[in-house]
C-alpha cells in the first residue's frame, strides 16, 4: 500500500498493495459486457439522454495533478446507468450464481479505514507511517467490511466494498453490463446541469451526501448520520434519478487513468486511453473532507491500481441503449 502526494489519491484510497505482503496479480483483461440483461442484476435504472455536455472542472477547484481540465465539450450517445451503486445483496446475487472470489478473498487482505476496523491487532498486516488512518487486514473483503469480526448484518442495501476494478469487471460479464466510461459517470453525475460543481448546482449541500464531518482522520462528528457506509437511497437524487454519485463510495470507470487524457480526449464517446497502470475512480466517498480531499464533485477524478480494493470503494454499471427502429 504505497502514499500518494501530499493531498493525492491516499487520505481517499490507498494507491495500490505495494508494501503489503502479497503481491498483485495481472489485471484480467476486458469491460465489455458478456451477455445483455442479465435479470440477476436487480438494480434500478436511470436513463441518460443523448447529449454534449462540458466536461471537466469548471471552478478550477480540483488538484493539478488529476488532470480534470481543459473543460472540453463531449457527446454521448443515451445510455441506461445503475440508479444506485450495487449493493451487497446485488454483489452476493453475483457470487451466489458464479461461485466467484474476490481479490481482497484471493489475497487474503484488504485495506481497511481505522475507525471502522473490526478485527483483532493481529489481524493488521500493514499501515503506511504518511497515512495512518489506512490498515491492511486479513480477512476483511465484502462480506467482512471492517475485518473478520464483521459481517453484513443490516448492509444489505449499502454499496459493496472491498472491490477491485477486476472484481467489478466480472460483475459486469455476468450482468451483462459495463463499466461506465469516464464520460458517461461524469454526465450522468451532473444529471443535465451543465458546468455544476455538485449534482444539485454549486453550493455545498452536507446534508445531501455522505462525508467526513468532523476533523480527519480522528473525529467523525456524525452530522449525516454514518460514520462509513449509507444506504444506497440516502439523501436526495438528481435530476436524472442517480443516488450519491458523490460521496459514500467511490466507483470504478471502465477508464485507464492519464491525467493529460482531457487535452486530447475524442469529442464523441471518449472511451479513455488505450492502457494504462491505474483505473478511473469517480465520486469520492464517506472519507472525502476539506482539509485533505475535495474529490466529492462531479469533475474530481481519482484512480488505483485495478487490483486494488479498499472499504470505500464500490461502482455501478451501464447498458447502452438501442437505438429508434426507423419507420
């Protein structure tokens, strides 16, 4: 688990497993989706119109180094998006068809924020000295979120965590589904408010999403009334009926990371560069706070290793929609 800049990807998610001890697999290969409709995906939908949008940062409010501008136009074509990230139950559906194991399972470990660990001392496996509030613990995956004496007892509905991009990638082969783009998350988060910083308009709004409250990393002063994970129905959604796309977890995009990507981006359904070492992360999540990390906007990029999972981490996934028969 390696530290990232000063105010980069490390106080949100831990960059990667370096510095734990096992180490990391290949990324599997592929977002497209195997077969269409799979009806074990039991997630609502909301549909995206066909637009051009204006996409990037707007206010000029975001970190250098995450590449959210130039501001550029882009188009879409329509596309139907998960309404709310998939939930445990929609994740055990998956795993209950499949027999699938995740790699936080496969591993052994995953990473695990301080306050919400569950699991004896000896069960911590790592904690880089720049970001203490991170711990690598055996046993904790999706099932046992903060560790091994935890369990997902009343989280049927909150988002699944402690998934890769690999994870949610096999995920999508059985819905039959994908990642979302980059530029679909983004155009779907802004919910048609063009140039926005959050999904409702500009103004910050805490009790319209799930952050840090409180001083980072110690003390959670539980305004919005989680210390880690929300119902994937908490608050209010947007225009286009999307549920927390900032805030409470961040989601994996189907997108290889490159911070320079905007400055040369196709204007028409950008699909991201061609490879890569790190995958797109959009959203921020409940560990997002001012005086560290701002990235609970419509533009705030992030990214990881696609191997890598974390308690704060899930997604959600999209369908193409066919286009009008002609008459």
């Amino acid at each position: 688990m390696s530290v990232g800049d000063a105010h980069g990807g490390s106080c949100c998610a831990p960059q990667g497993r370096k510095g734990l001890p096992l180490s990391p697999r290949a990324a599997s290969p592929g977002t497209e989706s195997g077969k269409p409709g799979n009806p074990g995906h039991a997630i609502a939908q909301a549909l995206v119109p066909a637009q051009t949008f204006s996409m990037g940062d707007h206010q000029g409010v975001g970190y250098r180094a995450d590449g959210e501008q130039p501001v550029h136009a882009v188009a879409l074509d329509a596309f139907s998006i998960d309404a709310t990230s998939v939930t445990n139950d929609a994740f055990r559906a998956f795993v209950e068809a499949t027999g699938y194991r995740t790699e936080a399972e496969t591993f052994g470990y995953s990473a695990v924020f301080h306050l919400a660990l569950a699991a004896p001392q000896k069960d911590i496996v790592g904690q880089p000295p720049a970001t203490p509030w991170w711990l690598g613990v055996r046993g904790a995956d999706w099932q046992h979120p903060g560790g091994s004496d935890s369990d997902l007892s009343g989280l049927g509905d909150h988002p699944v965590v402690h998934v890769s991009w690999n994870d949610a990638a096999a995920y999508c082969r059985w819905a039959g589904r994908a990642l979302p783009s980059e530029a679909q998350w983004e155009a779907a988060s802004r919910g048609g408010l063009d140039g926005a910083r959050y999904p409702w308009g500009n103004e910050r709004e805490d009790w319209r999403m799930n952050i840090w409250q409180g001083t980072f990393p110690t003390v959670n002063t539980l305004d919005d009334g989680w210390l880690t994970t929300a119902p994937v129905r908490s608050f209010t959604p947007n225009a286009y009926g999307l549920w927390q796309s900032v805030g409470n977890v961040w989601e994996w995009c189907a997108d290889w990371f490159d911070p320079g990507y905007y400055a040369a981006s196709p204007s028409e359904n950008p699909r991201g560069p061609d490879s890569g070492a790190l995958r797109v992360m959009r959203g921020g999540s409940f560990l997002c706070h001012d005086s560290y990390c701002n990235r609970y906007r419509n533009a705030a990029r992030s990214s990881n290793t696609p191997d890598s999972s974390m308690s704060n981490a899930g997604f959600r996934t999209v369908a193409l929609l066919a286009p009008p028969v002609a008459t």
